[in-house]
C-alpha cells in the first residue's frame, strides 16, 4: 500500500523562508545560536541514521535555545518546532507530537508559509491515520492538497504523488460498511476526484474539470464484472488481501486500460488487472453524449 505519511526529512536550515537577519544579540547569546545551530545539524545526522531517540534531546535543547532567543515568529523557532514534532511522531510519543505539531501550525499560519503549513498538516493527519482515524486524517490531508496544487502547481510531480498517496488511504481506510458520506463542498468533491483520476495516470491530465470524469469504487456499476482466479503463486504463500485496479472506461462501456495501483501483492495483482480488462461497464453520459471515465476496481482475496 502506498503510504507517504511518514516522516518529513528533517531540516537543517530553515524551511520554506530565505534567510533573515538574526536580531541583534549578546555575545553569549550569539554564541547559543550557533550551538543550536550545531546541534540541529547533529539532529538532522542522527535522525537520517534513524538514531531517534538519540537526536530527541538535543532536538529539544535546539528548540528550548531558539525561543528564549528569538521572535516566536522567527523561521528558526518554526524549524525547530517542525522537527521536534516528526521526532516525536517517529518515537511514538504521540501527546508530545501533537502538542509540538499544533504549535508549528500555529507559527507556521501566523507567517503565512504555505508550504510548512502543508508539512504540518501532513504530520498531524499521519498521527491520525496511525490511530485509524482515516476520518479525522481526512480533512487535514484535503487542505494539504489544496495547498500543493496552488503553491507547487496542479501538475506539478510531487503534487500529483500526493494526490495519488491520498487517493490510496482513502480507499483504505474507509470503513466498508458505511462509505464516507459524499463531501457537501464541491470544491473538495472535485479534489477527491482528481486524486483518483491520477492515481492510475490513465488519462494525460486530470487538473481540469472539464477534462476529467471520475468514478470512486465501480464494481457495483459493472455489466460484467470478471472474477479473477485465486493464483497457484498466491496459494503457495497462502496470499490474502485487497487488489486495486484503476481502470479507463470508453465511451462504450469497455475497459480500454488497467493498472494496478496502491501496492499489494505481485501474484494478486496480475491476475486482477487480467480480470479488469475484461469486465464492462454502462455507458457515462454527460449532456446525453457518453464519455470516457476513470474509475477503480477492487478484489478482495481470502487465503486459500
């Protein structure tokens, strides 16, 4: 399963903002700056070696520096704030992560730094979604995509893997005995659809209404739904799991490309993207003219 909501790589300069003068100090107190400054480097090093617990303290002695020092807007107390809040999430300390990621989207709106905003939005959703709280996760993870479309561009690569990453989630952790209820705000309506109209990158370009037509799960609007075989392969390793296949529907009701997409396992996928491209499906008709549409379909395999 795709997942990218794991931790942010950690920053030892800081992010989003191009340097700005450090006020004015006492000789000591410059001297701290650059001992925290050191030390977030050290952070930064340990935190790639995946040494958590042994950058947390020193991550809390660069925070602890830079808010008795500087503005409580200032980018260096926002980048200290940032990373002391994913080492946290990567410790499991999650009272302290969500006490810390609050604080750094706090700073970050008050300095207007979409970016960071994002980052943090992105943190506190992981956190959510990491306690299975798909539903409190979602409307975090929504404004974090209105945010890269509009700063880094609709097309832009990084915004298109989101977009697919959220896409992924949500067909996975919704519950499947009560669909998430359709959003009222047309706005983020159109955005989920996006996410899935690139997540199997079957049409070229999904940022514009108008040249997209997406449907969520489509078993349920299947002619023919094919079954795929449970694979030789799979039971052998006694496989079991869900299988997603993005789908492009012509205009006459026919699979004309699947992909597998969001993960899984190699010997279920094969024969589910198999299976989907000899399934059908009614017309899509918009303003009476069928069209051609993106949707997904879902396997589920129970080991045998």
């Amino acid at each position: 399963m795709r997942l990218v909501f794991f931790l942010t790589i950690l920053f030892a300069f800081p992010y989003g903002y191009s340097s700005q003068p450090v006020p004015a100090q006492s000789q000591d107190g410059a001297k701290e700056l650059e001992q925290a400054r050191e030390l977030n480097a050290q952070v930064v090093k340990l935190y790639q070696e995946k040494r958590v617990d042994d950058a947390l303290p020193l991550a809390q002695r660069v925070l602890q520096i830079r808010q008795r020092l500087l503005p409580g807007n200032d980018p260096l107390v926002l980048e200290a704030l940032l990373n002391l809040g994913e080492l946290y999430l990567a410790a499991k300390k999650d009272s302290d992560a969500e006490r810390t990621l609050q604080q750094a989207l706090k700073s970050a709106e008050a300095a207007e730094n979409a970016l960071a905003i994002a980052r943090v939005l992105d943190s506190l959703a992981y956190l959510r979604i990491r306690k299975h709280d798909f539903r409190g996760a979602d409307p975090l993870l929504l404004r974090s995509l209105e945010i890269k479309e509009k700063e880094r561009g609709a097309t832009d690569p990084e915004t298109v893997e989101a977009m697919k990453d959220y896409a992924c989630l949500e067909i996975s952790n919704r519950d499947p005995q009560a669909m998430l209820v359709k959003d009222k705000d047309q706005e983020r309506a159109f955005l989920r659809a996006r996410a899935f109209c690139w997540l199997g990158g079957l049409t070229g370009d999904c940022s514009q209404k108008a040249k997209v037509q997406t449907e969520d799960v489509i078993n349920g609007k299947a002619l023919t739904l094919v079954t795929p075989p449970y694979p030789p392969e799979a039971r052998s390793k006694h496989l079991s799991g869900s299988a997603y296949v993005a789908v492009l529907i012509d205009a006459d009701g026919n699979v004309s490309r699947a992909k597998s997409v969001c993960g899984g396992y190699l010997e279920l996928n094969q024969v589910s993207v198999m299976a989907a491209q000899r399934s059908r499906f009614s017309a899509t008709k918009v303003n009476g003219e069928p069209v051609q549409v993106t949707g997904l379909i879902v396997y589920r395999f129970i080991a045998q």
